[in-house]
C-alpha cells in the first residue's frame, strides 16, 4: 500500500496541476515532506487523507490503491448485467491479425486491457496464448469468467481502471479496442511509456482509438468520461517503434439502437531490438 499510495500522490498531483510545494502549502506541511510521501521514504498522517483526496479530486479507496466496488464507472455496467452479451461473442477482426503476425508457436503472454464482456480475451485463449485481461465493469469481469469457463480455458481476469493501472510484467502483445477514449490526455505519454516498458522485444502493440471528426455527430451514447482524440495523435506514440499498421476508418455503428457512425484510429506496432554498437 504504501508505494501505491506513494505513486498516487504523485500521478493525481501532476494530473490536477499541482507542484509540491503547492500541494503542501495548501495541506499545510512543507514541501519535503509532500517529497518523502511521493519516493516512500514516509506516509502522510492519516488525519491528512480526507484533504488530501478532496484535493487531488479522488476517494480516499482511491489514493490507496483501491478500486471502488460499489460506484458506477462505466455506463455499461448495467448492460452487461443482461444475460446476453452486449457486444456479441464473436472477436473483433483486429483479434485475427495478431493471429497472422505473432501466432503463439511458443507460449506468449497476452494482455487485453479492457475486456468488456471477455469475447477477445477468450478467443486469444482459445487459441493458445497466455491471456490477461482487466476491466472497470464488475459485470463484465463475471462475464469474461463465464464465457472462458463455457470455452474450457483459462483467463486471468481482474478488476481495473485504465486510468490508475500500471504494468510491472512483461508481455509479448497488449491488445485494446474500444477503450484508449477513457484515457486522459495528460496521462497518455505515462500510460503509453509504461505499455512500451513492459512489453518483450519483438513484442506488439494492437490498438484502435476513437477520433474527433467535424462532419460526424457524436455518438448517442453520453459517455462523461470519455476523451477527445484526434486523428494520427495514437501513432506518435510510436515513433521509436516499428509501425506496421496504421489506419483511420469510418464505420456505421447500432450499438446503441440508434444507428451512428464512429471515426477510428488502428496501429500495430512492434518493439524492434535495439542494434548493437
């Protein structure tokens, strides 16, 4: 707990603008001792969290490290509490090329991030990678559970946001659709930095994010957490790595029961081993 708390502090500080010396002139503590709670070296004292997450704009669950069970993030919990799938069971197509450009001839580690109801992440099971998913939606955990259970396989599934979780393994593939639209733009280089980190070289990278175009309307579904993206801004991400796709399509969408359309972003890139000197 006390390096989560540590690296909270320091990530909601930054996100909400606030120097060190800012934040501790507004808790009333000096700045070296914001400085210790940020490298671990100390914890604040406990009759501090309540101003120091009405600050940062988060629970105190959260500044600790933890997920709240009982708060609705995602509008489509309530979706997935249906018995029916909501997006389906069928993988999306973007799951088909990681099967053609790193097929699992060796045991390779797989990471879904946000799985939704787990219909990718099984597929990647199924077809013998090593897969581990997350998700915001409870519902959508019990049903990514469900469906490997039906299929006889095996996926480690936990419950996360995108916006707190940070890798500390290694990967081969991180894979994600339909959800880099939650991540905030002032934590996009950390997240992505952290992504490039961990992932084995030779690794991929298979992501798709929705974009802003003036001549579409926005989608009907009222999603308040969502974030702005614009066109080409997923592949600067990238530029050190090889990009081996890279693509934007517009596509007519039903989800919703109100046809509309969507504006997306695909990369797939790949972290190349650094020559030798």
């Amino acid at each position: 707990m006390k390096g989560e708390l540590a690296k909270n502090i320091c990530r909601y500080r930054k996100e909400k603008g606030f120097t060190q010396e800012e934040l501790a002139r507004k808790l009333g503590v000096t700045f070296q001792a914001v400085s210790k709670w940020e490298t671990s070296q100390t914890l604040p004292d406990i009759t501090l969290l309540p101003g120091l997450s009405q600050l940062l704009d988060i629970s105190i669950d959260k500044l600790l490290g933890f997920v709240s069970y009982d708060k609705q993030i995602t509008i489509y919990e309530e979706e997935y509490k249906t018995q029916e799938y909501y997006w389906g069971i069928v993988p999306s197509k973007m799951c088909l090329r990681v099967l053609e450009l790193i097929p699992p001839t060796t045991r390779l580690k797989l990471l879904d991030i946000g799985c939704g109801e787990g219909k990718d992440a099984v597929f990647f099971a199924r077809n013998g990678y090593d897969v581990t998913a997350f998700d915001i939606s409870d519902a959508g955990i019990e049903k990514t559970k469900r469906l490997a259970d039906n299929a006889g396989i095996q996926v480690k599934v936990f419950k996360a946001d995108i916006l707190d979780y940070r890798l500390d393994t290694n990967f081969d593939i991180l894979f994600s659709s339909g959800v880099l639209h939650y991540v905030k733009p002032q934590l996009r280089k950390e997240i992505f930095s952290n992504y490039k980190q961990f992932t084995n070289p030779n690794g991929l990278h298979i992501f798709n994010v929705f974009v802003n175009k003036p001549f579409i309307d926005p989608p009907p579904e009222k999603e308040p957490t969502a974030c702005k993206w614009v066109s080409g801004e997923l592949f600067t991400h990238y530029h050190d790595w090889l990009i081996q796709e890279c693509s934007e399509v517009i596509f007519d969408c039903d989800s919703s029961g109100i046809l509309h359309q969507h504006a997306m972003n695909k990369v797939i890139a790949q972290k190349c081993r650094c020559k030798r000197t």
